[in-house]
C-alpha cells in the first residue's frame, strides 16, 4: 500500500515564474517571521516551494534544515489542506534556531487557518 504522506515533484513549486505569480496575485498572511502566500491553481493539486534569504539565514545548512521541516510539516497534514492551491513560505527575518517539527507544525497550521486553506 503506497502512502499518502509522500511529496512527489508534481507538488514542487520550483520556476521563478510561478513564484512571482503567487507573490502578485496572491494572498499573504504573515505571523511572526513566517509569510505564506496562496494562490488557486488549475494543476488539481498543491504545489509548494520556500524561499529563505541567505540574507536572514545565513548558513546554507540552517535554510536546508528549516525547509525540510517545514515540508515535513505539510507533508502529515497536507490532507487537511484544501486542494489546487499553490503556497509559498518565505522565511523574512532570523528564524529561531532549534525550533522542532510540532513547533514549525503548530506555525504551518496557523498560518494556513488564517488564511483559510484548511478543509477543517
């Protein structure tokens, strides 16, 4: 039985054009140094992408660390969210530093109830 906790590439945000249309036309809602930023999409399904500045996280491995967890986050409850969307996190000041997967779960949830792309 395959899993529906996986992230395949089809739920990848990754060209530049795709980012800079959901910072246009999308919706942003911010707490604390986390903004999420959503937009419908025609593809059917979610896709998500992350842009940490090496100007607020300076070192490589720390923007990697926080992006995987956040990925981890949406990953268990992406079944929560509602569907053909696409999301961008951007990380805008210092992150705090040993944050955990429920801290970062807590901050994903809040962020995507604020702005209402929970099912629930």
């Amino acid at each position: 039985m395959i899993s529906d906790e996986g992230f395949s590439k089809i739920e990848h945000l990754l060209r530049p054009k795709d980012f800079n249309k959901v910072y246009e036309k999308g919706q942003c809602v911010k707490k604390d140094r986390v903004f999420l930023y959503i937009l419908p999409n025609t593809v059917g399904n979610n896709r998500i992408g992350f842009s940490i500045g090496s100007r607020y996280v300076k070192l490589a491995t720390r923007r990697n660390k926080i992006r995987r967890l956040f990925r981890e986050a949406y990953r268990h409850n992406k079944k929560n969210f509602k569907p053909s969307h696409d999301i961008v996190i951007v990380i805008k000041k210092n992150f705090e530093q040993g944050l955990t997967l429920k801290e970062i779960e807590t901050l994903l949830l809040s962020l995507a109830r604020t702005s209402r792309l929970l099912m629930v």
